[in-house]
C-alpha cells in the first residue's frame, strides 16, 4: 500500500485569516510582557515589575497586569495548538496515517526547541519557542490522534497547573535584587549568556511547559470545530468568548494590578492567591482575545463582499505578522538585545516602566511596517523558511 507524499506547508494564499490577524496582534502584546523585563538597576517586585511605581509607570503596570501579563504567552499557546492541528488536518486530507503525522509533529517539535535553545543562548532567557517545540514533542500523539475527551480533560489540568505554577509568580524576589532576570544587569557578554541558559532552563523550558500545554489543547480542540477557520459559523459563540472571557482576564489581574500599583505588601497569603488568580485568569483573557481576532475576520469578510475592495492596510500588515510570527518574534528579542541588557548599549539601566512600554510598541511595530513591505514583495520570513526546510526537507516550499 503507497501513501499519499507529505503536502509540505500551507501556501500563503491558503492560509486562514483569523489565526494570522490573532498572531500578528499577539505579537504586540508579547512584546510589551517582555519588554520591562529587560529594565534593570531598579527594586524589582512581583512579577518582575519595579518595586514603588508612582504616576504613569503605576497605570502602565496596572494596565499590563489586566491585558497583558499572562495573557500574550497563552494566546501564543492556543494559536500553536491551532496550527498543530490545522496542519494534522491537512495531511490527513491526503491520507497520510496518523503514526506519520505524530512524528512529523515531533520532528518540528525538536526543531523547535534547538531555535529556542539558541534563541536563549544569544538573545533572550524568556524564549517560549524552545517550550512549544518540547510540547509538540510530549503531546504530539494526543493533539493529532487523541479523542475531544482527552484533550479537553489535558485543557482542564493544564489550567490548574497553570494557577499553580503562576502563583508563586507574584511573590516579589529577595530583598537588594535590581532585575527581573540577572543576566540584564551582567556586562560581559559570555556570562551574560551563561545566565540566560540557566534562566532559560528554569523558567524560559521547564515552568513554560507547565503553563502553556494546557492552552495548547485548547487550541487544537477550537481547531478541530473549525472556530477561526469559520468564524461566520460561530459569531454568536466568539462574541460571548471574546466579551466574557476579557472581562475575566482584566478582573482576575486586578487584585495583583492593585498590589503592584499601590506598591503594597498585603501579606503572602494574599499574594499568593492573588498570583493564582492572575495566572488562571490569564487563560480566560487569552481566549477571549482569539475570539475578538475571529470577529474581525468577519468583519473584514463582510467588508469585502459588501464593497469589493481589498482588506485595508491594517489587516494586511496584521496578516503579513502573523505569517511571519516566528520571524517577527526572533526580531523582537534582536531590538531589544541591542538598546537594553548591560553588555550591550545599557539602555535599560533604570528606564521607567512607561518609556520601556513605549519601546515595547515602537519596535513592534517597526517589525510590522517591515513584515507588510516583506508580504508586498513576496518575501518570507527568514525563521519560517528554516523551519520549514528542516522540517519537510529542501524540496518542500
């Protein structure tokens, strides 16, 4: 018996709407959950923010906590889940059994995580690619081939461990620590990438794990209903997803927004479950988010039929981040690399929280400016054509 060749990847023009709006938006918010951390010479407090905000950093660490924090990585997560599943689902359209496909999943899985791995060793600790790749490669099995029932129990445990593991999260580090991370403050550049490896094992692979696999699940179980992919099918589900699952996001952060506005210690029972509740919160706030990115494609879907004319220039640029987000992410941590850290121009040494928020955005959407004139003139990104080859070989496109 033959089986059908592997498709290789999905063409640009076949590609789903929804999902690249969603990651092209996602970006932003991850760069602004980073960004802060690369600040240092600073009290640091819970959740890596500086200790006694006051004015704008004060709102801007509270606006972050309720709509970022916690919420750019499982939106990441889910979208990952997504994809896993699309492409399972391309592959079994050409009968490829699914013993093939789990190791193709695998495969990209191991990839992955020695992008992550350099990521970390050159750039960034945080690194979430090499913590997705090693998901893949656990779960490969149950989000190919696994039952609804399977993944939703995985969906349901991975979000109490989430909780779990988020909330010492917000216990603020030990008294006299200037950094989030301490490779920021390090000026020689090969200890500096000493310390990011050991970060990255810790926090950036082993507790990433722990608190993505579960929205992994989610999104191959959206995936498989096909949610952003028929968004039209499902408006009346994403408008209750996306408007409950928002507000869940930004009043289960905002006992630990208050906290670390007001700069108050209230004890660490309160800390404790105020870290708790920020992390599964986190998952709701996620969630929500992909469903407002599926209303927008119907929006635009509706646009289009109702007037003819192309997708304005926002959802194009949107849409080129989102087919690049590999790229654009791995760009995302270069900018940053070269104005922040102490081996490197020093900027972050005491910078308030509001300019680093602003930095955040201002490259994110440089990298978007750049994606969309990439998109115009055919281009693909970089990281995404690596992945690729080493994924399907070099005579896949």
């Amino acid at each position: 018996m033959t089986t059908a060749p592997d498709p290789g990847a999905v063409a640009t023009a076949d590609r789903v709407l929804a999902p690249d709006l969603a990651r092209g938006g996602m970006l932003l918010l991850i760069a602004l959950a980073n960004v802060h951390v690369y600040v240092y010479g600073l009290p640091a407090g819970p959740r890596s923010y500086p200790r006694d905000l006051s004015g704008v950093d004060a709102v801007v660490a509270a606006g972050q906590l309720m709509l970022v924090d916690g919420r750019a990585y499982p939106l990441f997560a889910l979208l990952f889940g997504y994809g896993i599943w699309q492409l399972a689902a391309r592959r079994a359209a050409v009968g490829l059994p699914p013993e093939a496909v789990v190791h193709l999943v695998r495969r990209r899985g191991w990839w992955m995580l020695l992008i992550g791995f350099l990521h970390a060793l050159l750039l960034w600790a945080g690194d979430i690619v090499g913590a997705y790749g090693l998901t893949a490669v656990l779960l490969a099995g149950l989000l190919v081939a696994g039952s609804d029932r399977a993944l939703m129990v995985t969906a349901v445990i991975g979000t109490a461990v989430s909780g779990l593991a988020l909330t010492g999260a917000a216990l603020p580090p030990p008294p006299g620590t200037n950094a989030a991370l301490p490779s920021m403050a390090v000026e020689s550049a090969p200890v500096a990438a000493a310390y990011r490896l050991a970060e990255w094992f810790a926090i950036g692979l082993v507790l990433s794990v722990l608190i993505v696999f579960g929205a992994v699940a989610i999104g191959a179980l959206a995936a498989r209903r096909r949610i952003l992919d028929e968004p039209q099918r499902h408006r009346t589900l994403l408008v209750r997803v996306a408007a409950g699952g928002i507000a869940i996001g930004v009043l289960g952060g905002l006992p630990l927004a208050l906290m670390v506005a007001a700069g108050r210690d209230p004890g660490l029972e309160w800390l404790l479950l105020a870290g708790a509740l920020h992390g599964l919160s986190g998952y709701a706030g996620a969630i929500g988010y992909a469903a407002v990115f599926g209303l927008v494609a119907i929006h635009l879907a509706a646009r289009s039929a109702r007037t003819a004319r192309p997708e304005p220039a926002w959802a194009r640029a949107l849409q080129a981040c989102g087919q690049r987000s590999l790229s654009c992410y791995l760009a995302q941590s270069v900018a940053f690399v070269v104005l922040l850290p102490a081996w490197t121009l020093g900027l972050g040494e005491g910078l308030p929280l509001w300019t680093a928020a602003l930095v955040g955005a201002g490259v994110w959407l440089v990298i978007l400016l750049i994606a969309d004139a990439s998109a115009r003139h055919g281009i693909r990104g970089p990281a995404e054509v690596l992945l690729r080859r080493l994924t399907y070989g070099p005579a896949r496109p």
